[in-house]
C-alpha cells in the first residue's frame, strides 16, 4: 500500500485548519482522500471546489443520480469513498 505523508487536523493550521474546520463540521472527521492533498492547500481546496460544482451543485442529474454513480463507480474500483 502507498504511503503519502498528511498533515494530521491536530497539526493543521492557517488555509488548511480551516479546511479541515469545515471538513468536520460538516462530516464528522477528515477523510484520507481529503488529508491526502494537505501538504498543498491550494490544491485541496481546488479539488474540493471540483467536486462541489460537479457532484454537489451541478445540474445535468439530480443530485440522487450524482450519489449514486459516485457509490458505483466507488464499488467498482473497491473504493470506500
């Protein structure tokens, strides 16, 4: 299994703090995929723009139909996510 060195929420500070903040209230917890891009904040919070706009406010499917090809397509390539 690969290993990616993370910026723990405990230690985050400044952009990503806040990110993480937000993770959380929202959430619960920091996901791995979300703490995988921590060592570059930018790229995180770009990342996390993407799937808003396409998952959660895009308007092509509803967003019942967006949930579900994301679980699917998550089951297919044995993916928690």
């Amino acid at each position: 299994m690969p290993w990616i060195r993370t910026i723990g929420p405990d230690e985050a500070t400044g952009r990503l703090g806040k990110t993480y903040a937000a993770s959380i209230a929202q959430t619960g917890k920091v996901f791995g995929i979300t703490s995988s891009m921590s060592l570059d904040p930018r790229v995180l919070d770009s990342s996390m723009g993407l799937y808003r706009d396409i998952v959660q406010e895009g308007d092509a499917l509803s967003r019942r139909q967006r949930e579900m090809l994301a679980t699917v397509v998550s089951k297919a390539n044995e993916c928690h996510y």
